[in-house]
C-alpha cells in the first residue's frame, strides 16, 4: 500500500518594500507605500504612533451612485485613505495637518505564518517654505 503525503509550505510575510520618512508642508499630501511577500500573501494594516488607523472607505459599495458618493464624503472628511493591492498597500493623508500628523506611520505585514512585520516611517509637517541652508553672506547654499 503506497501513501501520498502532500506538504504546502508556507512562508512568514517579509516585507519588500518598506515605507520611507519623509517631509511634507502642511495642507499638503503625503503618501507611503509598503509591499510584502509570503506564503500566503500578507495583508497590510497601518498605524499612527502605534494605534490602528480604521477606514470608513475599506466597506464595499455596490452601487454606482453609493461609489460616487462614497467618493465625495471620503474626499471631504476621510483624510486617510487605503489603497490596496496584492502584496501592498498605500496609505495617503490629504491635507496634511501640522498637529494631528507630526507621526511615525508604522506598516503591518501578516499572513497567519509566523509573526507578524513591521516597518515605520516618520512624517515630518512644516509651516510655510522648507528653510535652506545660508551661507556668510545670506546667500542659499548649493
């Protein structure tokens, strides 16, 4: 009598691509993108400074006018939005707000094998010009 024994392999998520601090004047966008592998392939979850960011635009919308004016409330009232896709996820803040997103932003890679992964990346907001550096004279320093 012969016996067959068939292993899936599975592996933990990794992540590819990780999402990079970055500085953004305030009313501004700012995005960050995360990709992950594995086996099977992650979902992505973000954080704020360590707390879940929840999405009132992640519920699904059958309806053409329902997506139109999903779309309009999400664009005047939800400042964060998901976009998904396999293995990845990009987060976008719009407008950018001084006090509320002065943040580390933190991705979440899991997939039920092993433990979860992370990887964080600061948002940095300034008021008015991004300042240069000055020379003896006044001048910018190229």
């Amino acid at each position: 009598m012969l016996t067959f024994f068939c292993l899936r392999l599975a592996d933990p998520p990794v992540i590819t691509k990780a999402p990079v601090t970055t500085k953004v004047k305030a009313g501004g966008i700012a995005a960050f993108l995360c990709a992950a592998t594995g086996d099977p392939t992650p979902t992505i979850a973000w954080r704020k400074n360590g707390n879940v960011i929840s999405f009132a635009t992640s519920r699904y919308i059958l309806s053409y006018m329902l997506v139109y004016l999903k779309f309009e409330f999400s664009r005047l009232f939800c400042r964060y939005q998901v976009h998904n896709f396999p293995g990845g996820s990009l987060l976008r803040i719009e407008p950018v707000r001084r006090k509320r997103e002065d943040a580390d932003f933190e991705c979440v890679a899991e997939n039920g094998v092993g433990d979860p992964v992370s990887a964080k990346a600061t948002l940095k907001v300034f008021d008015g010009e991004l300042v240069t550096a000055k020379g003896f004279l006044g001048e910018p320093v190229l």
